[in-house]
C-alpha cells in the first residue's frame, strides 16, 4: 500500500507515530508522513529545523514532509494559533502537492484539526480514512478549563463532530472512548476498533534489577511531558509530605509547559535534595533511567475527560516491567488494579498518593510480584506485534 500518514508531530517529537510509520515502511508499505516542524513539548523549533531547513527527508525508510506552522510556545494564543497553521498550511499541501495515496492514516492526537488535511484529501480523491483516536474531543479542550457552555466549546464540538463522522473508520486507544464517541458525539465505534498503543521497542531492553534498592535509595521516576494535564504537582506535594523518609528520590523526566513552574515549587517547598529533574532526555536514554528505577509515577489532572485516557507512558512503564504508582483515575487506575502491577488512588490526591508510596516502600518483599505482574499484562494486552498486525488489517480493508 501507499499510505499517507497525517500527522501534526513527528521523530524527533517523542511520539509513537514514528514507530508505527517505520514498522509499516519496514512491512513493505510505501509510507509518507505529512508532518509539522518539531516544536514539541517546549514551544521552540528543534535546532537545526525552519522553514526552509528539513523540509523534506527520509528516515528509517519513511518520506517525511514537515509544513511549517507557528511553534506552540507558552500561552494559550500562540497554542491556537500553532494549531490553526498547521491544518491550514497542510490543507495547501494537499490541494497543491497531489500525490496517489491508497489510503490515509490520521495519528489524532491533540488537536483534533490536524485531522483535516486528511479529510480534504479524502474529498479530492475519493480515497478512505482510518482514523486513531488517542485524544477526545472537544472534551480534551475542555479540560484546559474550556467551559462547556462557551461558544468555543460548542464550535469546536460541531466541529470534532464533523470529523469524526468523516473518517471511514474509527479506532481508538482506550475503551472509555468508545462510551464518550457513542453518547456524545453519535459516533458508532463497536469494540473491536479497540486498539490499545504500544511501548516502543526499546523498553523491553531496560536492565532488570529486581527492583532492588540501589545505595539503599527508593527511586521514583515520573517521565514524559510536564504540562497541565500531567500534574507533577501532585508529585511535589506528595514528596513534602515524605520528608521523613530519607531514602526516597523522585526524579522527573521531562519538559513542558509546567515545568518552571514545578521546580519553582521543589525549590520553596525545601525539596531539592529529594526532588530532582533532568529535562527532556533523548529516547535512547531512557532506559538507563527506567533501570535505575525502583518505581515508575504516573498522575493526571481530575477531570472526567482526562479519566478516560490511557497515557501511552503506562506501556512503556509495564514493558519496563516495573511497578506503577498512580494517582490517576478511569481507565488507568482499572488496569492497574485489574493487574496488580502497583498501587493506585484517585487523580490530584497527593495526600493519599504520599501514604501509597509509604505502604510501597513498606512493603519491598511485593516490588518482584507488582514487576512481573506488570510485564505480563503489557505482553498479554499491548504488545506491538498484535498492533501493528491489527492495524495492517484495517487499513487493507480500507483499500478494498
């Protein structure tokens, strides 16, 4: 097949897309990326990328075409205004650079409008649209405290609407989506179109350690975007709450949005001697953290719509095999607690996520059971190769 693969971020933006496009290129498949400029997560283009630099390159077998568009930066406006250029600048691409596709694979993360390059490619050629839904909406902008009474929220649900309806197919990476596509949007998603993401390969190469102390240290490790949603300040309040205990580290990986913020919180709660964070980190390091690790963290904003998500970090975390400590509700703290892979309480309740890391490090005769229990799920339920076989099929179907 000749797939055309939209998508608003892209390698070296730390997102599964890149994966899955080169495991299809590596199946066989003729694949081209529509893409924006990396900017992803701290609003600044990645060195060595512009408007006239990398427009267009080849990676691992992947054609990739990056349009330029206005890096996301700090604030809500330049935000909008990042993902307004690069549907509209993409759009152009589609009406000017024709190109016979046999299909068009939509990687939909936030914003849902990156969808729309793929629906007028649709419109111009006839040719199907499998859309991947790993972020909701209009209901992920309304968790950015987008009420939903404003006229934005009502555009912007006429809208999401509108492309959802226009895609061929539909899958999506949580089961809690189907419910919300269903009752809220009319959509009719059957079961099967669940298809949960995968951690990349390099996760299953992390050097076990038995999740031994390490100098004596338990090691918290929270990775991946450090924005609103993500709510390391649960983290940092939790963390105070434990001084007591010496032997605790946390460390975070990452950048985003929040980032200054929370360290500005470490530094006046007192808790830079326990609180440590390493920016964002190339991919290939990451399993040296994850090694290091006693535990992995992962929080998430109290909000409905942010209940129904799977954070792809989970993945990575389970295929690390290593136990998960959550302060998280919905559909991550089900599996969690479905699997027995580590403890869990409810979104933003740093109080009871500090009493959880209490009964973890308590406890350190259960740190092999929550280890092998979490690997055993990732392999049972998110491995790569049931993915990408699953989603090779969909898009065959789509051509036929």
């Amino acid at each position: 097949m000749k797939i055309l693969v939209v998508c608003q971020y892209y390698k070296p933006e730390p997102f599964r897309v890149s994966d899955i496009c080169e495991s299809l290129a590596a199946m066989g498949h003729n694949v081209v990326v529509l893409t924006g400029t990396p900017n992803y997560p701290a609003g600044k283009i990645y060195p060595g990328y512009g408007c006239f630099r990398k427009r267009y390159e080849t990676v691992s077998g992947v054609q990739v075409v990056r349009v330029p568009l206005i890096p996301r930066g700090q604030n809500v406006i330049q935000l909008a205004m990042n993902y307004i250029s690069f549907a509209l600048i993409s759009c152009l691409w589609v009406l000017f650079f024709k190109h016979d596709y046999d299909v068009v694979y939509v990687h939909q993360l936030s914003p849902i409008t990156m969808a729309l390059p793929a629906l007028l490619y649709k419109r111009v050629t006839g040719k199907k649209v499998l859309l991947y839904c790993l972020d909701i909406w209009p209901e992920s902008i309304a968790a950015a405290n987008i009420t939903r009474p404003s006229l934005v929220y009502s555009l912007l649900l006429v809208l999401s609407r509108w492309i959802y309806h226009g895609a061929n197919s539909v899958c999506v990476s949580s089961l809690s989506f189907i419910k919300y596509l269903k009752e809220t949007l009319n959509l009719e998603v059957e079961d099967k179109n669940y298809l949960p993401q995968f951690a990349e390969d390099l996760y299953l190469s992390v050097p076990s350690n038995d999740c031994k102390l390490t100098e004596g240290k338990v090691r918290l490790l929270f990775a991946g975007n450090i924005g609103e949603m993500q709510s390391v300040e649960t983290i940092i309040k939790a963390a105070a709450k434990l001084k007591d205990l010496v032997n605790i580290e946390w460390h975070i990986v990452g950048d985003g949005s929040a980032r200054k913020r929370c360290e500005n919180m470490t530094n006046e709660m007192g808790l830079i001697d326990c609180v440590f964070f390493h920016g964002q980190c190339p991919a290939e390091e990451m399993p040296v953290f994850f090694s290091k690790a006693t535990a992995l963290i992962v929080t998430l904003k109290k909000h409905d719509y942010i209940s129904y998500t799977l954070p792809g970090k989970v993945q990575s975390y389970m295929a690390a095999g290593k136990p998960v400590i959550g302060a998280i509700d919905g559909e991550t703290r089900r599996i969690i607690e479905a699997c027995g892979c580590g403890l869990c309480c409810e979104a933003e309740n740093y109080e009871e996520l500090a009493l959880l890391v209490r009964k973890f490090v308590s406890e350190p005769w259960k740190f092999k059971t929550y280890s092998s229990n979490s690997f055993r799920y990732y392999k049972d339920n998110f491995s790569k190769p049931v993915f990408m076989k699953r989603l090779n099929a969909m898009l065959q179907n789509l051509c036929h």
